[in-house]
C-alpha cells in the first residue's frame, strides 16, 4: 500500500500523458485547461487506493480512475454554466474563458472520453464499469436536478436533502471505490461493501463541507466562507436551524436569509449565530460523525486484512477532522 500523496503523484503523472490536445482545438482545449486546473484528486486516489486494497497493482486501475475524474470534471463544467460560476479553482471556468457553446460541446465530449477509458479493460471488466458507471452518472444528474429544485422550494425536508447530496456527491465516491474492486475482481459482497463505504463517506464529507463552509477558517477553506448563507442555500445547518430552533429562530433565519438591506458580511454572522444558537451547528458535526461511524461498522464484513481495514479507516478519519 502507498501513501495518499503517492497515489496521488502517480494518478497526477498518469493523467499528464493522457493528452486530449487534437483538432478541432475548441473543443479539446477546454478538456485540457479543466483537467489540468488541480484539485485533491480524492475519487482517482479512491480508485487506486482500492485496487490496491483488494490485493491487485493499483496501476491497472489507473484507467478506471481516469474515467472517474474526467466524469468528474465534466460534471463542474456543466454545473458552471447553470450557476454562472467565473472561477473554477481560483482561475476561469471554461465558458468564462471560452463561450457558452464550448463549455456544453467539450463537457458532452468528456462524458465520452470517460466512457472510452473504459475499453481498456477486458470485456467482463469494462461491462461492470461501464454499468456501474451509467447507473452513477445518472444519479449524479438526479442529484443536480434536486438541488435545482430546491432553490424555489421552501418546504425542503431534510431526508430529501441527505438524498441529494448522496445523488450528487456520495454516489461518485462509492462508485469510485467500487470501481477499484470490480478491476480487482473482488466479490461482489466485497463490490457492495466498498461502495457502501465510501457513499457514507462521501454524504459525512457533504456534510463536513456545508459545516466547514460557514465555520471554516478563511484562509485555508479555499472558498469564500459564507458563501452558502450568501446565496441562500438550504444547506443542512439551515434545515436544521429550521427544526431545532424556536418559531421565532425561524422566522427571523427566513428573513434573515431572504434580505436585500443586510450586508453580506452581517448576513453572514447573523446566520451563523443562529446555526449556533439553535443546536444546528453542533447536529451537523455529530451528522459528520455518525455517517463516518456507518463507513466505519461495514469495515468488518470486508475480506481484507486488519492492516488494510486500518488504512480505511485513517482515510475517514482525516476526512472527517477536516478543520480548514
């Protein structure tokens, strides 16, 4: 087994091979400026991580976790342009830099090109990845279409808000896992075991995400903290704040969050003093924990030794005491 850093160095040196760069330029251009913009690489390492763990040369599942992050990166793309995002990464999101069109074509292009990866696998392999993959990216676009909806609904509960986040965010990071098991040809009991694993994983890291977003420290969080209450989001701390907290905590958190007079860093501050105030704050991290907790107990029906069980589950652990 290698270190993080390492299987991400060699997933970062493997990716810089996979050149896209061929006529027409407009369209490859982009795949590469996007892919190339950095990242933690979190779902690629997963992958090579878990072949790895299922006793298989991590290396054969650095195509599996190409495809993972090419998905990936397409999915910002698209979600970009639905939010008129400028930056991606602290540089310009491809339909900033480019147009409009460009960002739709070239996203469109990398849905294939993930596909495509995966015919580099023989064919009972590339059949289970390319199933596995479908059923994924499907979820994911569910996913976004649940957040989508949620921006105009004010009666968002939040089991429909756990679903979202495992749609749009958690499935990809179990699927990422699974990915690895099924190129290492593992059990199906162990395929499912690991995807489980990592879909709770990645809704504790949801979650930690939304916490961290109003809480983290600024300078290393890597995006504007705040930047959920400033555009209104139904985060979980919000729904949470909604059910824990007094009618009149609930009134004025809607007010609060639908106002035009207050300032952005008041709005901030106010809201945050809310989270605080009605328990919601301390539910989510306990959220965080027992997601974490759920990974954790799946650990002991996986056929693996207890020193790869250890490695599991130090990854979740550092995932779950992110404090940035």
């Amino acid at each position: 087994m290698l270190s993080i850093e390492k299987y991400q160095e060699e997933f970062i040196e493997y990716l810089t091979k996979y050149s896209t760069l061929k006529e027409p330029k407009n369209l490859y251009q982009p795949i590469e400026y996007i892919l190339n913009l950095g990242g933690k690489r979190l779902r690629p390492v997963l992958t090579l991580m878990t072949t790895d763990i299922f006793n298989e040369n991590y290396r054969k599942g650095l195509n599996a976790a190409l495809a993972v992050e090419v998905f990936h990166n397409f999915s910002l793309v698209h979600d970009d342009i639905m939010d008129d995002a400028p930056l991606r990464r602290g540089q310009e999101t491809v339909h900033e830099k480019w147009d409009l069109n460009t960002g739709i074509l070239s996203g469109d292009a990398m849905l294939i090109l993930a596909y495509q990866l995966f015919e580099n696998y023989e064919s009972e392999t590339f059949q289970a990845l390319a199933k596995l993959f479908s059923k994924t990216a499907l979820e994911v676009c569910e996913g976004q279409q649940y957040d989508i909806d949620f921006e105009t609904r004010d009666d968002v509960s939040i089991p429909e808000y756990l679903k979202m986040i495992e749609y749009k965010t958690a499935v990809l990071v179990g699927a990422a896992m699974k990915m690895g098991a099924i190129v290492a040809n593992a059990s199906s009991e162990d395929q499912k075991a690991i995807y489980d694993f990592g879909r709770y994983l990645g809704i504790a890291f949801q979650l930690q995400d939304d916490y961290l977003d109003a809480f983290g420290n600024p300078e290393t969080f890597g995006k504007q903290v705040g930047g959920d209450i400033i555009e209104n989001k139904k985060t979980y701390l919000y729904l949470k704040t909604l059910e824990l907290g007094a009618s009149s905590d609930q009134l004025n958190l809607v007010k609060t969050m639908s106002s035009t007079s207050i300032s952005d860093v008041d709005k901030v501050e106010t809201v945050k003093t809310m989270f605080n105030n009605s328990g919601a704050s301390s539910a989510t991290q306990q959220a965080v924990k027992d997601y974490t907790e759920k990974a954790f107990s799946i650990l002991e029906a996986l056929n693996i030794s207890e020193d790869k069980k250890k490695i599991l589950r130090l990854f979740g652990e550092q995932l779950m005491n992110r404090h940035v």
